[in-house]
C-alpha cells in the first residue's frame, strides 16, 4: 500500500477559505465539513483570514488588496443580475 500525498498551494487555501464563508449560513453539516476544511487549510499555512489585524492586509499591494475585498464581499451577497426581476410566461389565452 503506497501512501499518495497531495501538495496544496495557496490558491487551495483561498478556495477553502470562501466555501467556509459561502456555508456560514449552511446546514450543520455542510457548515461544519466546509469550515474545518478552511480551518486545517489555515492552520496548515499558519494564516487566518477571519482575524487579520487591522494594520496587517492579507496582500501588500492595496488595489489587489481592495480587489480581494470586494470580490470576497461579491462573492458572499450572491446575487443574480436577474434578482429583481420577476419572469413569467405571457397569458395564454
């Protein structure tokens, strides 16, 4: 039996990060499973992207910075361009 070992990079870390975000509101389960996952990602890269200090960015270019903020927050209010819209079928008649 051969033990497979699967390297990870930061890119891994950030996508674990927002599916723990994105299942904050999730059932228990899914909750729990994505939000440890983000955990043990973070422990692994012994980086915390819930509690930065306010003086610490998570990037020290501030436009990619503010780009990551955004698209984070983006990501988290998940809304449709077709949100406000109500769509249905003309009458019949």
């Amino acid at each position: 039996m051969t033990l497979a070992k699967e390297q990870f990079d930061r890119l891994d870390f950030l996508h674990a990060w927002l599916e723990g975000q994105e299942y904050k509101k999730a059932h228990e389960d899914l909750r729990n499973y994505y939000g440890q996952a983000a955990t043990a990602f973070g422990l692994a890269f012994k980086f915390d992207l819930d509690h930065l200090a306010p003086e610490v960015d998570a990037f020290p270019d501030t436009a990619l910075n503010d780009t990551f903020r955004q698209t984070v927050q983006a990501r988290q209010a998940s809304v449709s361009p077709f949100s406000y819209y109500i769509l249905s079928p003309l009458s019949i008649k």
